[in-house]
C-alpha cells in the first residue's frame, strides 16, 4: 500500500471522473485537474467565487463548478480549456446544481425549491419543471440514466413525476399514498422506484416505471420509521434502516420482508467474528504488527498504533444513549451499503456510532463486527472486490474484507485525519479527505493476502 | 403441653384413690400436723389412757372399737365376765402394726406425689401465664396488622382513584394530542397552501423583474453525447417513449421470468434426483420387509412411483399444473415413507443396539483382529532379531563386506573429515618438527664444532696449564678462561640430551621443553606444538597418539609414514564405530 503526497482541498471538494482517469480538486475558487496516475496537473479554473459544489460530466467532458451563494454555476470543459459556460440564476437564488445523466444538461434547483431549471448546453433551451419537493431525496435518476424520478408537493399532497431525461419529457405523473414523502430510489435496473414516507411514518411504497403501484410495505406504526434505504446492485433486495436499529430486508419478487436484521448491543452470534480496535503505544519489533503497520511504522512512530484484535463472544458493543427530546435523535440505522458483488452489507446504527456491521447477504446473518475506538464517519466498498473502506476521523485507514480485516496509518505528515474515503472506480487507490487536504492511497495488487495476515 | 396434661392426669388419678381411703386419709392427715396429741398408735405411753384401774373399761373400750373397726373381737365372753383373747389381741396388735405401716407408706407416697402435683401446678401456672402473655401479644399484633390492612386498603382505594384519574387524563392527553394533530395538520396545510402561493407569487415576480434576470453565457454550443441531433417534440416521441418505458419493463420481466424458471426447473431438477434416490433407498429394503404389514401398499405404491416418475419426467419439459401436483405428491408420500422408515431403522437400533453389544459378530471380529496383531508383532520381533543378529555381525567383522561399508559411510564420512583434520594438524607439527630436526642438526654441527673447539682451547689451555707452570704463563690466563666459562656453561647443558637421543623420544612435551632451551628465538613454534598436543586428545581416544607422535619421530620421510598412519587410521575408525554400535 503505497500513499501520495497530500493535496490541498477546501469544502471537501475531490472528485475522480467516471472514466477514472482524471482527478478534480477544489481548492477555494480554483478548479485543479490532475492526471489521477502522475498526479500532474493537467489544467486549472478559475472561478468566480468559492466553489461549494463541484461534479463531473458522465463523459467525464466537463465539470461544472457551482456558487450556490451567489447563483452562480460554471463549467467547464477538459477538451477545450477556453471553452466557458455561466450560469446565473439571478435573484430567484440557487440551492443544488447537478448534471442531468446525458452530460449535457443542468438541473438546477432554485431558492425554496421554486422550480427546477433545466439547461441544455446543447441548444441553450430552458425549461423548467414547478413544484419540486424540499426533502431528503428529491431527485433521483435511474442507474441507465433514461428516467427521472421527481418527488413533487401541490395542494398538500405527493406526487411523483417520472421524466424522459432525453427530451425532458413527462412519462408519468402519478400521486403518492405517503403523507410527507422524503424521497425516491430507483432501482439499479431502473424498473421500480421506491419512494419512502418521511420519519413520521414508517412506509414504503413501491412503484414500477410505468406508474403502478407494486407494493406497500410498513413494518410499525406510532414511532419513528424509516432513516435510510439501500438497494442491491442486483436489485434483488431493498435494505430499510428504521430508527429502531433494525434493518429490513424486502425481496424483489412478492416485496415482503425477507430477514430483519437487530443491531443488538450485545453480540452472542457465534457465526460472526467481532474485530475490535485496540489503540496502543508504537512498539518497535514487536512481531505480530501487520506488515502494512510495519512499513508505515518508520515515518509514523509518534502517532499511536492500532491493531484488529478478535474478540471472544459475547461481547457488549458501546451503546450512546440518545436525547430523544431533541429532534433527529441519534438512533437507528443511518448508513447501509451493498458491496459490489451484493454478498455483503454493511450498516451502522448511529446509537453505537463506532461500529460498523457487515451482513452476509447468502446466509441472511451477521458475518462481522468492526468496532472502532471512535465514531465512524463513512464507509465504502470497493467497486470491484469486496473489500470495505472505513475511517473514524483519525489518521488511519481501515479496511474489512472477508478474509480479514486490518488498520493503516496514513503517513502524512501535520496531522492528517480522514473525513472521508472514496474509492477510485477501478477498485485499485482510495482517495483519502482530510480537513483541508486530500491524499491517494494505492492498493497494491496481490496484496489482499497480506492485508489478511493481520488478523489470524 | 402434652407432658403437662399427662401429669395433670396422674394427678387425677391420685386424688380418687384419695377418696377411696378417705378415712385414713383423714386420720393421717389430721395426725400430720399434731403427732403428739392425736396420734393414739404412736403414743409412747399409754398412761393417759389406761391404768391399773379401768383396765377392764380399756379392754371393753378396746374391744368395742376394734370391732367397730371390724377386727375379731378381743375378748371371749366367758363365765366371768369378758375374758382377753391373748392370740386375739396380738392378732389385732399385728394387724394394726401392718396397718399403720402401710399407712405411713401411703402417707409417703402421697407426699411425693403431692410435690410432684406442687411442681406440675407451678409449671402449669408459669406456662399459663406465658400463654396468657403469648395471647396478649398475638392479640395485639392482630390488631396492628388489622390496622394495616385497613390502611393498605385505603391505599389502594387512593391508588385506584389515582389510576383511574390518570386513564382520564391520558385519555384527555390523547384527545388533546388528536386534535393538536389535526389542528396541526390543518394548519400545516394551510401554511403550505399560502407558501404555495407565496413561491408561486415570488416566482412570477423572479419572472416579470427585469433587473436581475437569469443569464447563460456560452461560448459555444456542444453536441449531444450520443452524437445525435435532438428530435421535435411530437405525438410520435411520446409513443416512443412510452414503447421504450414498456420495452425496458418487458425486458426485466423477461429476465426476471427466465431467472425464475431457471430456478425452478433446477430446483425440479432436485426434487427429481431426490426422488430417484429416495426410490433408490427404499427399494433394496422391500424383501427385508416382506414380512410386514407396509408391504402391500408398498409395492402398490412402487408401482405408482414408476409411472409418476416416467409421467414427471416427461412432465418436465411441460411443467403443466397436473404433473406438478402429481411430483410434489409422489415425493410427499416418498418422503412420508421414508420418515417412517426411518423412524423404524432408529427404534429397531435402539433395540438392536443393547443386544448388540454383546453380540458375537464383534467378538469374532476381535479374535480375527487379535490373531492378525500377534502375527504382526511376531513378524517384527523376528525383525528386531534379524536386525541385532546383522548388527552383530557388523560388530565383529566390520570390513568384511559391503553392505556393512555402505552402512558405515556416514560414520567413515564424519571419521575422514576428523582424519583431515588431523592431517593438517600432523602436517603443522611435521612442519614445527623439521624446523626443530634443522636447529638441532644446525647445534649439533655446530656444537661438533665447538667441543673441536673445545677441545683444542682445552688441549691449549692444557698446554698452557702445562706452560702455567712457567713462569711467564700467567699474563695469558684471564682473556682465556673467560671466553670458555661463557661457552662451556651453555655446552654442558646442552650436551646432556644430545647425548641421550632416545630421552627426546620418551614425549613431546620433553622435547618441546628441550628444544625451547635449545632455541629460544624459535618459541612460537613451541607454542603451536603446545596447541596441537592440546588438541590432538580432545579430538581422537588417547589410543591413537602415542603411534602417531612416534612414528612422526622415528621416521625421516615424514609424509610417507604419515600416509600410512592415515589408512591406519581409516582402519581404526572401522573398528571405533563399531565399537560404538556395540556399545549403542
């Protein structure tokens, strides 16, 4: 495992493009594009303001650099570096910006969610879609980019708008059974769309492209319902994560709960392996260090080793108590992922924040426990193996896979602490978000069997 | 308690046979207290009572009594007046004795008894009392716990009261949070409806306001992605896109279709193999169960399962409803037969299984097994004989032949490399010794020289002795006697081993010592010689060296005899080894 040299970045703002090859950094106002192999720079922007939101292009052609403060969005092309193109919203003010699935439009979503303006960098045609609802996920498009799911609010009630994203036009319109929706979910295949009610109430309505409606599912009434929902890559499951620390599992064929899965604080499942982290003093030579600790050692020897250490069952995991008088208490399941290969899926319930579950999808059970020594800020899985990427907001990485799991120190120097991960679309660098600077971690090839001997 | 009843019984019983001698009773009891007055029996005279005077009224008085008493009369009436019958009186006397001690007999018993009754009645009254005292407390516990039951229920009344104000409160609260609810829900709607208006309202102004309008600069435009050049919005897109909607959910259902059957014919596919195993299983028992009641209907049933499995078979490919249901049956009632068969294999195993342990198949099975292991622990005790026997052979001819040789190799490898070193260790010494074998030849030429010398200074000093005598000799004396004491006193020591060459034979360290005198420029040679003698009995038994020093000495042409000492010492090492394997 091998690690680049930092890179500055502001608001978190690094993005590799989808063919993979380039990599864009936000730095301020300034838009740096790099060779993602020779980390040169190959071109730089620069904007009229702080960039607060920036995304590539599905041809990876463009960017488009957004300035929600003043209205302002720019973008600009890879090919031709002169070429310029501004957007602005003027006083009616803007709050998201995103390119359609073509590369060739942009949606941007004004102030109070007035409208939706959609512009062709084509034809320099506007159109504009009214009543677009303010909620968790208003807008999604499907996974072939051909539609649009709309969630949409007029007189009081939901209405789901299916779009053509080639020509913009609607293909549907239909109402939704939901009291306050709070968002939409293609599926992978693009087939059903899967719109769920807002916290309130604990629903889940399926419903197939051509507007009908498939299924109903609610598990409970009266409390807290749904906070997350994750489809398969297969589009065989749907994982609903509820604020009663359950995830539900539906099928694709009757869309009735296959398994439920409790994240219970105290694990006694004798088929899943608890790996906790155990924080300890640098200890040179001592044998059992993981060969990735061994050669990040040299540079790291102030900052703290950390290592797996499989724990007997059962074991109590540490559970926060939440202040359930405050809103958006700190319960339930925020955060599920499917691995590529839709073997595994992790989740973590935001009341035991430093742990991180993985299910084994084959066998409908718990395979892994990772627990941290602190809170877990984002994990990832590796595009192509299943591999999963974590990070705690400290200057190490960690990484779980089925054979084990292990813990490297970034060896960056000044104290850098990863926000956040992303995996490269080849599966082969992570890139590694600090505060203020960023860092490409290179996974060697063959070397998952290193990694493995950490723990065994 | 018991124990006290018990007495008090006893108690009872004395007291009738109280009554029953009440008359003594009396007599005794009066007499108790006052023995002297009224005791007539125990008076010790009777003088009060009869004198010589009225002896005849004593008599008659006596008499009269003793009858009343109901003893014989004492007197005889007889011609003159009433006569004592002597054997009459004594009789009564006797009677009376007896009487009296039976008395105080009974007197006695009836004081014991008496404290004995004192006693029970002192207990009885103490445990009355502390029964009485035990009533008193109870009493009053009773009426403390009355009183907390009455407080407990009144509790409880106030609870129940709390309750049943709390399920009205709740269910004020709950109508409350109803009707909060929809008021809340009415109002949200109503808000949203006039931010509704709002949006719309602040959107027609964004829209009419000319001064800040939306802009798009661009410097040029850009083609499609997919090349093409976008079409006019027409009644035929529309149909096109509602086609290309319904072609990509025909192509899911599709797919999804063909994953289901694909699942469902493998899963047929092992419902089938499962039956034909199950077939399979079951039909070699069939004559073993002949004798049972299952045997009709199972090869009625076989039968049926043949045509049901030709018909599935065929069924496969059409997998129509009826052929399904006829499969699924077939393999319940496969299914049902085995379970049941199973079950009877498991209770006849459980029966089977007792006997079974004593059973003779196993112990045939142990005598087979027994007679195999002895025969294989002859076999390898004649190998262990064979072995010792070879071994023995080796012992006392280890030269003979070749297998023993080959045997040998790696001992003759490990002795070859220890012979090796040996030689180098024999050819430093031979070095040290020719260097030593020079001097010496070197001193002894040149002490032949000087004992020449000498002996010509002797003949001159002799001479000159000789000449001493005259006169004029005396000038020539100190120079010559100095030069010579100087020489002589190093000859003469050295003279002594020269002359005795077979004491430099004897050992090493004698001539180590010798030739260290002899040479004394020549010590760091010693010190090898010390260090290889040193050496040399550490690495080979002490056996071998005195041959090899020797014959190092003895011998001139060192290397040749050092040649032969080698292949000696091959042959030796023969005979080491074998030594060792004996003694292994």
């Amino acid at each position: 495992m091998n690690f680049s040299e930092v890179f500055k970045q502001s608001n978190q703002l690094c993005r590799v493009s989808p063919d993979g090859k380039y990599l864009a950094t936000c730095v301020q106002y300034r838009l740096v594009v790099r060779d993602v192999n020779t980390l040169q720079i190959l071109h730089l922007y620069t904007c009229l303001d702080q960039i607060v939101h920036m995304e590539w292009s599905s041809d990876s052609l463009f960017i488009l650099c957004a300035m929600y403060k003043r209205g302002l969005v720019q973008v600009w092309s890879l090919e031709q570096p002169d070429w310029y193109c501004k957007i602005d919203e003027g006083s009616i003010g803007l709050v998201s910006s995103r390119w359609s699935p073509d590369g060739r439009h942009i949606l941007n979503t004004t102030e109070f969610h007035l409208r939706v303006t959609v512009w062709s960098l084509c034809t320099k045609a506007v159109s504009y879609i009214k009543y677009p609802k303010a909620c968790q996920k208003g807008i999604d498009f499907s996974r072939d980019g051909c539609y649009m799911a709309l969630a949409e609010r007029r007189d009081c009630r939901d209405y789901v708008s299916v779009f053509v994203c080639d020509d913009w036009h609607l293909l549907r319109h239909f109402e939704t059974e939901t009291q306050d929706l709070a968002g939409v979910e293609w599926s992978p295949n693009g087939c059903v769309l899967a719109v769920w009610d807002s916290c309130l109430e604990y629903k889940v309505l399926l419903y197939s492209l051509d507007g009908r409606l498939l299924s109903t599912f609610s598990a409970y009434e009266w409390s807290l319902g749904i906070k997350s929902l994750a489809w398969s890559p297969s589009s065989q499951f749907l994982a609903i994560g509820s604020y009663d620390g359950k995830v539900r599992i539906l099928n694709h064929i009757t869309w009735k709960k296959v398994t439920e899965f409790d994240h219970p604080a105290s694990i006694n499942n004798t088929k899943a392996v608890v790996y906790k982290e155990v924080e300890r003093k640098p200890v040179v030579g001592s044998a059992d260090l993981s060969i990735q600790q061994h050669i990040t050692m040299g540079s790291t020897l102030f900052n703290t080793q950390s290592k797996y250490e499989i724990c007997p069952l059962p074991v109590q995991v540490p559970v926060v108590k939440p202040d359930l008088d405050r809103a958006n208490p700190k319960v339930g399941v925020s955060s599920m992922a499917f691995s590529s290969d839709n073997r595994y899926l992790a989740t973590k319930n935001d009341n035991m924040a430093c742990v991180v579950w993985v299910w084994d999808m084959q066998r409908l059970g718990l395979l892994a426990v990772l627990e941290q020594t602190s809170a877990v800020r984002c994990f990832q899985w590796d595009p192509r193996r299943p591999r999963l990427a974590l990070c705690t907001g400290n200057a190490k990485l960690y990484l779980w896979s089925p054979a084990g799991c292990v813990s490297v120190q970034v060896p960056a120097e000044g104290g850098f602490q990863v926000q956040s991960v992303t995996w490269h679309c080849s599966g082969d660098s992570l890139i590694l978000l600090g505060k203020e600077q960023l860092c490409l971690c290179y996974m060697e090839v063959g070397e998952e069997e290193e990694e493995d001997d950490d723990v065994k | 308690m018991p124990e006290s009843s018990l007495e008090i019984k006893d108690t009872s019983c004395s007291s009738s046979r109280y009554r029953m001698s009440s008359l003594r009773q009396y007599s005794q009891s009066s007499v108790l207290p006052l023995p002297m007055t009224r005791n007539p029996y125990t008076m010790p005279t009777i003088s009060a009572f009869c004198t010589e005077d009225n002896v005849s009224e004593c008599i008659s008085y006596i008499n009269r009594e003793v009858s009343s008493l109901g003893f014989p009369l004492l007197c005889t009436e007889s011609n003159n007046g009433p006569e004592l019958n002597l054997v009459a009186v004594l009789n009564n006397v006797y009677n009376l004795l007896q009487l009296h001690r039976r008395c105080l007999q009974t007197v006695e018993d009836i004081e014991v008894e008496q404290v004995k009754s004192n006693s029970n009645m002192d207990y009885l009254q103490l445990s009355n009392t502390r029964l009485k005292d035990q009533l008193e407390l109870s009493k009053r516990e009773n009426t403390g716990l009355l009183e907390r039951e009455r407080q407990l229920q009144l509790k409880v009344k106030s609870l129940h009261n709390c309750l049943k104000n709390e399920k009205e409160e709740v269910q004020k609260l709950q109508s409350i949070i109803a009707s909060r609810a929809t008021q809340y829900n009415h109002d949200m709607k109503r808000k949203e409806r006039e931010f509704g208006k709002l949006k719309e309202r602040l959107n027609q102004l964004l829209i009419d306001k000319k001064d800040k309008k939306q802009t798009f600069e661009v410097l040029n435009y850009v083609g499609r992605s997919d090349g093409k050049r976008s079409l006019w919005k027409t009644g035929k897109t529309e149909a096109r896109h509602e086609g290309e909607m319904y072609k990509t959910l025909l192509n899911d259902y599709d797919s999804r279709h063909k994953d289901l059957l694909m699942e469902n014919a493998e899963l047929k596919k092992v419902l089938q193999q499962m039956k034909r195993d199950m077939v399979t299983i079951l039909s070699p028992r069939k004559p073993s169960q002949s004798g049972e009641k299952h045997d009709d209907s199972l090869e009625q049933t076989s039968s049926e399962e043949d045509e049901v499995c030709d018909s599935s078979r065929e069924s496969l490919e059409l997998s129509c409803e009826h052929a399904r249901e006829q499969l699924t049956n077939s393999i319940r009632q496969q299914w049902r037969r085995l379970k049941s068969h199973v079950e009877r294999l498991d209770s006849q195993a459980s029966l089977v299984g007792e006997r079974a342990n004593m059973n003779a198949i196993p112990k045939e099975v142990h005598e087979e097994e027994m007679d195999r292991l002895k025969l294989e622990i002859q076999q390898y005790k004649d190998f262990i004989h064979t072995q010792q026997q070879l071994l023995q052979q080796q012992l006392n001819s280890p030269c003979d032949d070749e297998t023993a040789s080959l045997l040998n190799d790696c001992y003759m490898q490990e002795e070859k490399e220890r012979l090796k070193e040996d030689w180098k260790s024999f050819e430093e010494k031979r070095k040290n010794f020719e260097a030593e074998r020079r001097n010496f030849t070197e001193a002894a030429i040149r002490l032949s020289h000087e004992r020449k010398a000498f002996e010509e200074d002797r003949a001159t000093w002799l001479k000159h002795q000789f000449l001493n005598l005259t006169p004029f000799g005396d000038q020539m004396k100190p120079q010559m006697s100095k030069s010579q004491s100087a020489l002589s006193g190093w000859a003469e020591s050295e003279v002594r081993p020269m002359s005795t060459p077979a004491k430099l034979n004897k050992s090493l360290s004698h001539t180590a010592f010798s030739t260290s005198r002899a040479s004394p420029a020549k010590t760091p040679s010693t010190a090898d010689l010390y260090r290889t003698h040193r050496l040399i009995p550490e690495k080979s038994p002490s056996t071998i060296h005195p041959k090899q020093d020797s014959s190092i000495l003895r011998n001139d042409d060192v290397p040749a005899q050092l040649r032969h000492v080698n292949g000696g010492a091959n042959c030796r090492a023969y005979t080491f080894t074998g030594d060792r394997i004996g003694s292994i």
